[in-house]
C-alpha cells in the first residue's frame, strides 16, 4: 500500500491491523503496550496541544529525546499539523544544541528528562528569539510535561484537525535533521514525506515477514536510519518496542524475543566478541566443539554452495553450537539489518551461518537514508558489499570512483544553504555523496572510502584509510582506530585499544593489575602486542599502504569530546588537532 503522508500510516494501523501492542516500553518493570488506536490518539492530541500554543504549518518543534513511544507519537502529532520535526541526538553539544535552535528557529522544544533539560536550558539562555515552550517527557516541576499539552489538545476541537491534515501535501518539509559530518557546524538536511516513504516503500520487499511481527527499536530515532526502519515497521504491522538501554539490550532481547532489529557494526562485533569469549571459557571437548564450528561459521559463503560434507557439518554445528546463539538473542530473530558503518565480513559470515540473516545497508541521511541493501536471500547478498541498489534509486560511478545517486529519497537541500546544496546536488539531480565505491559482479556496491578522507604520502602515493582500520578493528583488542600520514613518509595509526579485552589479556600474562589504562597502554609487553596486530594487518595491502607505527591512546574518542560524530564517525581534523604532538613525534 502506498502512503502519501507519514501520518497515513496511523489511520491504516488503526482501521487495518489495530494491533494492541502497537508500540511497547517497560516503565515500572513491566512492558506496556499502546495499541495502534490509542497511538492515534495521542497523536491527535499532540497535535491539537500545539495548535492551541499557536504553532502553525511550517513552525519547527525540537524533539529531544532517546527512544521511546512519546518520540514516535510526539513525530506524528507533529506532522499532522504541517508542522516540522527537529529532532536532535541526546549527546550533541550545547553549543551545538543552540546553533540548530536558531537555525531553525525552534518555537516548542519536546526533552526527556532533567539531565537533558538543563543542556537545553543552557543553550537557550540569552538567546532572542528563543523556543516559546518546553515540554518534557518525563515529569519535571521546572517545565510543562507531555501530559499537561495532551491535555491541552484533548480540550480542542478535532474537525480542526482534519482540515490540518488534508492540507499537508506529500512534497511538503517534514523534518529538519541536522547533521554535521565529520566536519564544519550542523547543516540540516530537508527530507519530505515523499522522500522518507519512497524508500520505505522500496525497502517492504527486505523483511518478509507476517503482520504480527516484534522488532526492537535502540538506535537513535534522531537518527534518519531508526525513523525510517520505524516507519517501515509500522508499515508491515510489526510491534516495536523500546530496549531500556544500549546496556540492556542482551537482556531485552531474551525478554521481548523479537524477529528483527536494526543495528551499528560495532554493535554487533561487540555480541560476538563477547560470544566467542565466553567459548574461551569453556574447557575440553565443549571447547573444541565450540571452535569448531566457529571455524565453520567463518567460511560461510552466501554465494557458494560448499557441498554436502560442509552442509552436513554446518547442520550439526547448528543444532549443537549456534542454537545457544540464537537463544541468547530470543530465540526468535531472524532478520538484523546493519547500517552506519563498514561491516566487517567474518560478522556477516558467522551469522549467516548461524540462522541469522544480517543484512548490511548504505545509505545518507540525504537520501532517506538507504541507496543499497543486501537482500534477505543468499543469492542477494554477497559478503563484503552493502548489495544491490534497491528499487526506485539509481546510481553511477563518476570518472573519479565517487558514488553519484538519484531518486525522489533525494532530500530538498541543505535548510538555509543553497550554496551547499548546489555542491552535492548537480544541476541533473544527482547527488554527490562523497564515498568511494564500484560495482562487484554487475550489482553489488562496494564502498571502498570516503573521498575526501583519502591522502597522498610524500611518495606521492594515495593511501584509503577505511580499509586499513577495518582490516585492524577486526580485532577485539582494538576499540578506536585513525589512519594518518596526510603529506608524510608514510602511514601511521592512532589507536585506542579495547581495554577490557586488554585487561585480561595483560592478566593471563602476569602484567601488574593495578596499571591505569594509561600505564597499560605504555607497557612494552602491550606495544609488542599492537605493533604485531598492526604487521598482521598490514599483510593484506601494498608495501605503501602500510602502517610503519601505531600510537596507543589511554583515552575513547566520544561525542562529548567532539571527536566523534552522533552517529560515531571519526572527525579526522578534530582527532589529529588534539593529537598534534602524538603526531609530529611519529615522523620526527
């Protein structure tokens, strides 16, 4: 079925597959579901609550907020109105919070809870003019909660409403998202309902699976990735419930036992790391049946049919071994589908082999976000590319390896930024993206860098830095890894080592338990350790690739530091800007 407005989606749940676990959250221990009339509900009461603050078609209302049911009401209670979302991660800077109110020119600004609140409130300080009303999710004395203006909406007139709604065009701006790139301020990206439900609709075919079905929402909903995964959800008359946490989302996955989940690559090398140490723990036989089929697991080929002796043994290793894996996920998934990062191969392989269909996306924020996706069946999915552009999107590859897309998922433009729009949209429509990538096989995109983090050595010689700090973050020693080596002799990293795994590593080796992660990270035993990770990576590239040193950094880059992006890409001139000494020693 086709949707002209995201808001449409309400009246279909609500009239067509009126589950009764429509969206599900665990509040006072216990998980409670809001069915998809009462969704609907709310919605229209958020909207109503915003007509009577006076905010119009077009007026901006900040979502500030993690995951949770109020996010995804509060969205749509926004759009029916011909108002436009804003939404904003959690973690982004004060500084960074105050720019995008007055770029957009928020009125009404929806936050979750005190901690968040206060940053908001520091933002807004001084600032003229300034968002009008402050409503939080959580219940605060300092503000208005959510209540108080689903209150206020139920006190409106509902034909109101509907004559809202009918002027709300497909083509209209439904959302501001601001994203900042690796580089320079927050620019916001100008996304339609057109935009968003073109890829939805393009994407219907890649989870098939029955109404009826759970999915388990944690990556952020500011994030276009979650929101549209949400919208598709709701689409296919899936339940989404809310994990509590990163923290808990083992946990939550045993209790919910959902088919499908959306993920980050760190996220899932995390679950697997964690898998294979606890077959570390295990002694004798159990051990070896372990290994065993891990092995198996790794040479798993989507494209390759390895014949009946591996099949036979791969069926075994399911029954014995990868069983306990899909139990500890709920039993129950099916399907995860991975996006905002390289994937590294050996994941997909080993889950894959397990029963566990991981499919791998790539997309942009500007383009709603998927361009392409591996597919749910072996034959679409070729392990180490991001698979088939999807239906209703085309792409090229320019002269100069970059990767040119165009569609109606293709954003309106930069809000306020025509001279930045004109830099990635060509006057034929396509988007530039900025990524590096080819064709494998006639179909299968493969992202080999990102265009403007490439460089050239002193040798004249250009060095991708993707590849080699995928090549190194395949070890679960590794946590943070930057290439460098921008004008010099020759290529280096900077690299922040997993210091949990180190930690026992250090332990089973009789180092001091007492080291700071600085003191470890400076141990000659430890540098021994990277310097030989470091030469086993190496291995798969040309002698001028190659990393000649490795800098271990006692500190994560993070958000917070302003060293990572919200959706936790490296900044590369912050990170070397901040380590400019580390830097210059290495080729002194």
């Amino acid at each position: 079925m086709t949707f002209r407005r995201t808001f449409d989606l309400l009246a279909h749940l609500a009239t067509t597959t009126p589950q009764a676990d429509c969206l599900v959250a665990k509040k006072d221990g216990s998980w409670q579901p809001l069915s998809a009339q009462r969704v609907q509900e709310l919605s229209n009461q958020v909207s109503l609550g915003l007509r009577q603050l006076g905010v119009e078609p077009g007026d901006k209302v900040a979502i500030i907020s993690t995951n949770r049911p109020e996010w995804v009401i509060a969205d749509f209670g926004i759009a029916q109105l011909g108002a436009v979302s804003v939404p904003m991660y959690p973690t982004i800077t004060v500084e960074d919070y105050r720019h995008i109110f007055q770029d957009a020119g928020v009125r009404v600004v929806l936050v979750e809870n005190k901690k968040l609140l206060s940053r908001v409130q520091e933002a807004v300080a001084g600032m003229t003019p300034g968002p009008e009303h402050i409503f939080s999710f959580d219940e605060l004395p300092e503000v208005g909660n959510f209540q108080s203006l689903l209150v206020l909406g139920k006190s409106a007139e509902v034909t109101e409403l509907e004559t809202l709604k009918a002027a709300v065009q497909p083509d209209d701006l439904l959302t501001l998202i601001y994203t900042s790139g690796t580089t320079g301020r927050p620019k916001g990206v100008m996304l339609s309902h057109r935009n968003i439900l073109y890829n939805c609709e393009n994407l219907t075919g890649y989870l098939p699976l029955p109404a009826g079905n759970k999915a388990l929402s944690f990556l952020p909903l500011s994030h276009i990735f979650e929101r549209t995964a949400t919208y598709l959800y709701l689409q296919l008359g899936f339940s989404v419930w809310y994990a509590e946490s990163v923290e808990r989302i083992a946990d939550n996955l045993r209790e919910v036992q959902p088919q499908v989940f959306t993920t980050v690559p760190r996220l899932l090398e995390k679950i697997y790391d964690k898998i294979v140490a606890k077959g570390q723990e295990l002694t004798g036989a159990k051990k070896k049946l372990f290994f065993w089929a891990l092995d198996l697991g790794l040479r798993y080929d989507t494209q390759q049919n390895q014949g009946m002796w591996y099949n036979a043994q791969l069926a075994l290793a399911n029954k014995l071994v990868f069983s306990k894996w899909r139990e500890a996920m709920g039993g129950k998934i099916c399907y995860i589908v991975s996006g905002g990062g390289a994937l590294q191969p050996r994941l997909a392989r080993v889950f894959w082999a397990a029963g566990i269909r991981v499919m791998e996306g790539y997309g942009m924020t500007e383009t709603a976000p998927v361009i392409a996706a591996s597919q749910p069946v072996p034959e679409g999915n070729l392990i180490g590319a991001v698979g088939p552009v999807i239906p209703g999107v085309e792409v090229k590859i320019a002269a100069d390896g970059e990767i040119l897309t165009r569609s109606p998922s293709v954003m309106q433009g930069y809000y306020n930024r025509p001279d930045l729009t004109q830099e990635v949209i060509d006057s034929d429509g396509w988007l530039h993206t900025g990524d590096i990538g080819e064709f494998i096989a006639g179909r299968f995109l493969k992202i080999t860098d990102r265009k403007k983090e490439m460089f050239k050595t002193s040798n004249g010689k250009y060095v991708a830095p993707q590849p080699l700090e995928s090549k190194l973050a395949e070890s679960p020693l590794v946590e943070q890894v930057m290439v460098v080596g921008e004008g010099q002799k020759f290529a280096a990293a900077l690299l922040v080592p997993a210091f949990t795994e180190l930690r026992a590593w250090a332990q089973k080796r009789g180092l001091p338990t007492d080291l700071s992660d600085a003191a470890l990270a400076a141990h000659a035993q430890v540098q021994q350790l990277y310097d030989q990770l470091v030469q086993q990576a190496n291995a798969a590239f040309a002698q001028w690739e190659q990393i000649k040193k490795v800098v271990l950094l006692p500190e994560l880059w993070s958000v917070e530091s302003g060293e990572l992006t919200p959706t936790m890409k490296v900044k590369r001139k912050i990170i070397s800007q901040n380590n400019q000494q580390r830097i210059e020693a290495i080729y002194q």
